[in-house]
C-alpha cells in the first residue's frame, strides 16, 4: 500500500526523517509510476505555474500546494542522486526533453519561492533577528506552519541543485541562467558577515543571500567569479589594510631552494611558522648554486614559487597523489609512505588556498570526484570511472547478472586492501563478511564498493587538505561554484587566448606606441606563434599560462609592454610581479621571433633577465 502524500509530508516536514533513512520513502523514489504520476500532478500543475508567475493563491489551493512541492521534490532528489547516469540517459523515468523541462520549473520555483519574504524572515540565516521584528506582521500563507514553507524551499533547491549537477555531468543543454538575478554590494556585506550590514538588513538583500547560498547556479558564471573576487578584495582590504604594500612586518617571509621547494615550504609554511596564509606572502629563490637570484619579490617571485610547489607536491613521483587517465587524486598509499601524511596534506592544501585567494591559476586536472569532496560533496558511484575505469565497469556488468552467477561468484560485503605486500579484508559494512551477495542486495553492494574506493579510502587524506584549503579561503565562497567550475577556478581556461582581447588591454610605456614598428611586429609574430607557444609567453609575462576567467582586462595590473633599448642582441624580460614585457627595439619580425622563442622556451628562473 502506497503511503499518501499527507503523511509522506508528516515524516519529511514535522518529523525531519530524510528519505535515505526511512524505508517505506526509499521504496516510494524508486517507485517510478508513483513518480510519474505525481511529477505529472505537480510540477505539471496550475499551481506550481501559478507560483512561478508570482501570482497568490487561495489558503486552501497553499495546503495542496506546499505538501505536494515539498514531498516530490525530496523523492525526486534522492532517486536522482542514487540512479547511474546510464539509467537517467536511457530514460527509465523521463524523457530528455521531461528532464529539461523539470530543471526549468526547478529553477524558476526556487526563485519564486525565495522571493516570498516568509524564507526571508523564517529562514536559516544566522542575522535574520536583525530585521525579524520589523516584519512580525508578515503571515503565513495557507495558514501552515513557517518551517513547512521553509522545508518545501530547502527541497525544491535541493532538487535544483542535484538535477544541476546531473544535467552538466550529463552535457543535457539547460539554460539554468537567469538574466533577472543580480547580487548587490550589500549582499556581499552580507554574505562576508560584516558587521554594519548584519544590523541594518533588509529582505531583499537576504533573498539575494538565499538565491547565492542555495541555487548560484541561477547566476551566470563570470557574474559569480567577478562577485567572488570582489568578496577576496575585501576580505584582503580587511585582513591586511589599505597599505599592504608598504606593510612588511605583517608579510609571511619563506627562503625557498629551487631543487628543495617542497621541502623548504613544508618547514616554512607550517601553521606554527605562518599561521595566517592571508597575510602577503614574500618569497626569496635561491638557484642550484646557493646564491639568491636576482630580484626583489614584488609579486613575481611568489607566483613562481607557487607555480613550483603546485608542481612538485602534485608530482605522482613524491607520493601524495596518482594519475588516473590524466586526473589527479589523493594516493590511498600516502599513509604508509609518510606517518605525518595530514600535515603534509594541510600544507598542499594551504598553498592551492592561498592561489586561488591571490587569484593565481595553476596547472592543476584534479579529479571530478576530488573536486566534489572539496566542496563537501560525497562522491557517487558515476564519479568512479575517473579513478577507477576498469572497477567502475566491472561492477556495472553484475546489475544484469542473474541471481546463480552472483552466487557463483561468492561475494561478500568486503573488500581486499593490499598495502605494501600485505592483503587487508576491509567490510563494507557491520558484519559485512558474513553477508553474500545476492541479486537482492546487489545494487547495495555496487554502492559500498564504490563509496569505499571514492570516500571512506582517503577520508583522513581529503580532510586534512579541506581543512588547509578552508583555512585561508571560507567553505561559503567556494559553494557558489559547482566542481566543474571549481576547476576553471582553479586553471582557468584551456583555450588557446585570445590574441584581440590581451592587444585591446595592452598598455605601452617608454617610446613605444600601438602604432610604433616594433609593436606592429610583436604582434605578429605573437599571431604567428603555436598556441602552446603562446602559452609559454603568457606564463613568461605573467607566471601563469592560462587566459584570466574575466578576460585580460581583469588582469592587474593589465599587460604592459616597455622599450628595453636599441641593442638587437639583447633578450626580451619581463616583470611577473607587473606583468611587464621589456621588448627591445627589434627592426626584423625574424629576429624578433627567434629571441621570443628563445626566451619562452628556455624554461629559466628569474635570473634569465
């Protein structure tokens, strides 16, 4: 007997059971002609298109509406979130152009539904006391209790956000943006809990918190990014104050060895040396002769050091982490390799904190389901094909076994750990070795291997660098993005750059003009370069090889190009730390390109120049 939606509604909202915890709810979201047919009731429904338009509706029309949202959202979610990816492309409950047209409704109910001030004033926002007695006189539609409207929200955005994450793992073409959502200073305010905006808010801010909180996604991605930055140029303001440059006593001073970068950054940067990675970090290099290379850090050597360590603490070859098919994630071995492995893993995760909070990009494919466990997500079994291709396919193939070949493979609820030589059984779950596998508990089994191999393996690992990572940036910025953006976050893009937009945010210095010989032929040599080529002068000029996410008119400061003289034979330099080119005045495109090229591709430090 199908239990009714009314007391579906009384466990999920009165009872807060999840559905993952309560059978009889876990049979009703894999019950799929239950599904269709209360999808098709639903979000097919008058009211549901009443809500998104803005308009009211009656009291009783609000106590049909709420259990019903609230109950097929939280049963939509947890079937999505556990079905493979085959069984959502093969269509086993909605068609592709269903799916499309449920994550629209998804998204405009989200908004909808976050506009109303009951969210503002009932929701979880911690400073929500600052302005809830000025709007005391705001009342309950359908006369339900506010933590019932509260709870439709949370699983209506719940449901966004993992048919959000389905849809782009999946490439299924939804428009998720929406043109109308903005985000305004105060919100930022806000959101960085500053002190002046938590005590004078107002709704209409805190419905924008919601809208970034809940559903960003809803906001197009470069409005997020430039948003983001603007949240770390305050937070730096804050941390270091309007005079940061001039400020040297409060910078973190680290002595760096080229052929030692890693271990020298181990001991430098250990939270008891430098325990505010906020603060400016100052980098001195030291070359494989002992001797100081030339330069005083004003940026540039930072960003190499980085740039060296994300390098060398990456490197499949030190322990801390393997490839697979071209992906990067935490080595399983690690603990055995190195008996302080968390700390090591703080560390790492500090330094790619501290690059991203200076809003460096690095060369860094880390793997999706690494990226998820970053942001706080656990990994599902369709992230396990990026660590594991051969397991990934091996426990697909038992879904269409018969029940005797199961048997026939005498499964059970374990798993073999080999560490160095030595064979481990680790169960899957209580009393796991003396549980068989059967086609009963298959579907189970597929889960546990994988959460094992994608979650419970390299727990401690990934926490200790969460940890690092959030000791400099805040868990609530990153959330805004989704793992695939994480990544562009972190490495920006791969595209080749964009050679019109870098020339229409140049600046010139010295003799040089957009109309002089020398930068004529600069250019054209640059259009004639490879793209890899042009990477290597991208990284040669600013440290880093990849195009800023908001193009190079975001850079700072913005490209420059110098005259460094006459003299053909000299080389040209560059100024990391300004992103200054010193580009003698070359008179042939062929020389030109030949001392480019040579200098882009010497691979040399600082002492090049």
């Amino acid at each position: 007997m199908e239990l009714s939606v009314e007391l579906v509604f009384v466990i999920i909202a009165k009872y807060r059971i999840p559905v993952a915890r309560c059978g009889p709810l876990i049979q009703l979201a894999f019950n799929t002609t239950y599904l269709r047919s209360l999808l098709a009731d639903t979000m097919g429904g008058e009211l549901v298109a009443a809500v998104v338009q803005g308009r009211s509706l009656t009291s009783t029309e609000y106590r049909v509406f709420v259990p019903r949202v609230t109950v097929l959202s939280a049963l939509l979610t947890s079937y999505i979130s556990s079905t493979h990816d085959s069984d959502i492309l093969e269509e086993r409950l909605l068609t592709r152009d269903q799916l499309i047209t449920l994550c629209i409704t998804a998204r405009d109910l989200s908004l909808a539904l976050a506009s109303m001030d009951l969210i503002a004033i009932s929701g979880p926002l911690k400073v929500r006391s600052a302005f809830l007695t000025a709007s005391r006189h705001t009342s309950v539609p359908g006369g339900l209790e506010a933590a019932h409207w509260v709870e439709c929200w949370v699983q209506v955005t719940a449901l966004a956000r993992e048919l959000y994450r389905r849809s782009t793992r999946l490439s299924v073409e939804v428009e998720w943006r929406r043109d109308d959502v903005s985000v305004s200073e105060e919100c930022i305010c806000l959101f960085l809990e500053e002190e002046a905006a938590t005590s004078n808010v107002s709704l209409a801010v805190v419905k924008e918190l919601y809208v970034l909180q809940r559903v960003p996604f809803t906001i197009p991605f470069k409005s997020r990014v430039s948003l983001f930055h603007k949240i770390l140029d305050k937070d730096v303001l804050s941390t270091r104050g309007a005079h940061d440059q001039f400020n040297t006593s409060a910078s973190v001073q680290a002595s760096i060895r080229r052929d030692f970068v890693y271990e020298d950054a181990f001991i430098q940067l250990a939270e008891s040396r430098a325990p505010n990675l906020k603060h400016r970090l100052t980098v001195k290099l030291i070359n494989f002769t002992g001797l100081d290379e030339a330069g005083v850090d004003g940026g540039g050597l930072f960003k190499e050091f980085v740039s060296c360590f994300i390098r060398e603490a990456f490197n499949p070859n030190r322990g801390f982490f393997i490839e697979t098919e071209g992906l990067l994630h935490p080595n399983p071995m690690a603990v055995t390799l190195y008996p302080d492995y968390k700390k090591h893993y703080y560390l790492i995760g500090r330094v790619l904190g501290k690059a991203i909070y200076e809003k460096l990009l690095v060369d860094l494919p880390l793997a999706p389901y690494f990226l998820e466990q970053l942001l706080g997500s656990t990994a599902d079994i369709n992230y396990l094909r990026s660590l594991d291709p051969t397991l990934y396919r091996t426990l697909l193939s038992l879904r269409s076994y018969t029940a005797q070949e199961i048997a026939d493979l005498e499964l059970g609820f374990v798993v073999d750990e080999n560490t160095l030589g030595k064979t481990a059984n680790i169960e899957l779950k209580p009393g796991g070795s003396g549980i068989k596998v059967t086609k009963d508990n298959v579907i189970e089994y597929i889960h546990l291997v994988a959460d094992h191999r994608l979650n419970r393996q390299t727990r401690s690992h990934c926490r200790a660098f969460t940890e690092g990572l959030y000791s400099v940036l805040s868990v609530e910025w990153l959330g805004m993005f989704s793992f695939a953006e994480l990544h562009l976050l972190i490495c920006g893009s791969e595209s080749d750059i964009d050679l019109a937009d870098l020339r229409a945010n140049t600046v010139y210095y010295g003799i040089y003009k957009e109309d002089h010989q020398c930068v004529e032929i600069f250019w054209e040599v640059l259009s004639d370069l490879s793209p890899k080529q042009r990477r290597l002068f991208l990284a040669f000029v600013t440290s880093s090889d990849r195009t800023p996410l908001l193009g190079f008119g975001s850079l700072n400061p913005l490209f420059a190009v110098h005259s460094a003289g006459e003299e053909e034979d000299r080389l040209p330099t560059a100024s990391t730390c300004m992103n200054l080119l010193k580009l003698p005045e070359y008179r042939s495109y062929e020389v030109m390109k030949s001392k480019l090229v040579y200098v882009i591709e010497s691979g040399a430090g600082f002492e090049l120049s």
